[in-house]
C-alpha cells in the first residue's frame, strides 16, 4: 500500500457475472493492477476470453463457470476460489438479468430474475463472507439507479435492486466491523444487459456516450475494492449526467 488506497497487486478477487459487461470489466481493471483475478458466470465462452484478457493486462485469471442461482455450486465457487488463490481480498457481486420493458406482471418472470438477481446475491455472499472475514477484506454489491428511484417499465427488476440495498446495508451492520460492505449504483450503461430477457441490449438500445460504460463502472467499483480500513464506501452512486 502506497496510500489512502491500497494496491490490489497480490490480492485475490472474485467477480461473479464477469462474462461481460460491468463484471468483465472489473476483471480486466483488477488484473491491470496486479490482482489475481476468479471470474464467475454461465457463459463459459465467454468467461474464458475475459480470463485472457485479465492476464494480457498483468494479472492473473481463474475462470469458474458457475450459475448463481445454484447455491450448492456458488459454495463450490467460494472453495475453488479460496483453494486456487489461498484466500478472498475481495468479492464483486456483480451477476444480474434483466426483465422485459412493459410487459405486464408474469409470474415465470420474477422467479427468472429474483433467482438471479436476489438469490444470487444471497448466495453469493454466504459463501463468502467467512473467507473475507478472515482477510478483513471488502464485498462490494453492483446495484442500480433504479434500486433507488423505481420506474413503472421494469418493476420486478426495480424491487430485485431495492432488496439489494437493504440487503447490503444489513450485512454491513452485522460484519461491518471486520469487511467493508459497498453498493455501487450506476445508471444505464451500455452493455449486452439484456440479451437474455429483451428484445434489445443497451448496447442496441443506446448510442456510444449515451449513458454510463462499463469501464467506468468498474472503475467505481474498483475504487470500493481499493479503501484501506477504516474507511468505506458504503454507497456510491453513479448516474449520467441530467439523469433528473
């Protein structure tokens, strides 16, 4: 450690939804700094062409196809973690779907996204916390602009990201002691979010500077990662500007 923030040089990170997007980006953002980098989702493919990329950009990469919404394979997610890396400095709970824009209330698809969205991220952080305590480390959750301010075009999406809020701020209370808990809250940002549940992604749907990348997500969320205790991020929002 050089400074306020700590070098992520010989830390070990898991990002869960690392095949794209916001988790893949955190990866490769990571591994620039030297971290030995886990990456996690169901997009085998995909997840190995992060995984190369993390090391082109200096670090090191351990790619685990896992469906969170499994939680006996997210727990085998945190132990092949812990035994390729010998610990967890950090966790990025990344891994989110999407629900169709204005389409009326369905009962399959809020069993699709909470599954993902909510159970997750349960999951997810169960199967973590005990190694993060162990390192005093920091879990930090990808939220949304809309977990804050709910709209009326994806209301089962919009409460997924507002019980993530509580979540988070109730895991903080409990372990905030010993792990630093944060949410990241962006904005629109223009990724494939969405390719499995709308007719469009927002990288069909907005042009190029539009909303929010996906590099500058994770910045933000690498920014979280990088806080030396005492200090936490407990909450960072990142909205486009004009947004209100």
């Amino acid at each position: 450690m050089t400074g306020p923030l700590r070098d992520l040089d010989d830390s070990s990170v898991l990002v869960t939804g690392a095949s794209s997007g916001i988790g893949a980006a955190t990866a490769e953002q990571a591994g620039e700094m030297g971290a030995e980098v886990v990456l996690a989702a169901r997009r085998e493919a995909k997840l190995s062409g992060v995984a190369d990329r993390v090391v082109t950009a200096g670090g090191q990469a351990h790619a685990v196809p896992t469906d969170v919404t499994d939680p006996d394979a997210v727990a085998a997610l945190a132990e092949t973690a812990v035994e390729r890396t010998g610990g967890l400095d950090a966790v990025v709970v990344n891994a989110g779907t999407a629900e169709p824009r204005d389409a009326p209330l369905d009962a399959e698809e809020f069993d699709r996204v909470t599954r993902t969205n909510v159970d997750g991220a349960f999951h997810t952080a169960r199967a973590t916390l005990t190694p993060l305590r162990e390192s005093g480390g920091s879990l930090v959750f990808v939220g949304s602009y809309l977990g804050k301010h709910p709209g009326a075009a994806t209301p089962v999406y919009d409460a997924s990201k507002w019980w993530l809020q509580g979540f988070a701020r109730s895991v903080a209370a409990r372990h905030g002691a010993e792990v630093g808990v944060s949410v990241v809250n962006p904005s629109g940002v223009r990724t494939e979010f969405g390719h499995d549940g709308r007719d469009r992604t927002n990288e069909e749907r907005y042009a190029e500077g539009e909303v929010l990348s996906a590099t500058q997500v994770a910045a933000s969320v690498v920014f979280c990662l990088r806080q030396t205790p005492p200090a936490n991020v407990a909450e960072l929002n990142l909205f486009r500007r004009g947004i209100r």
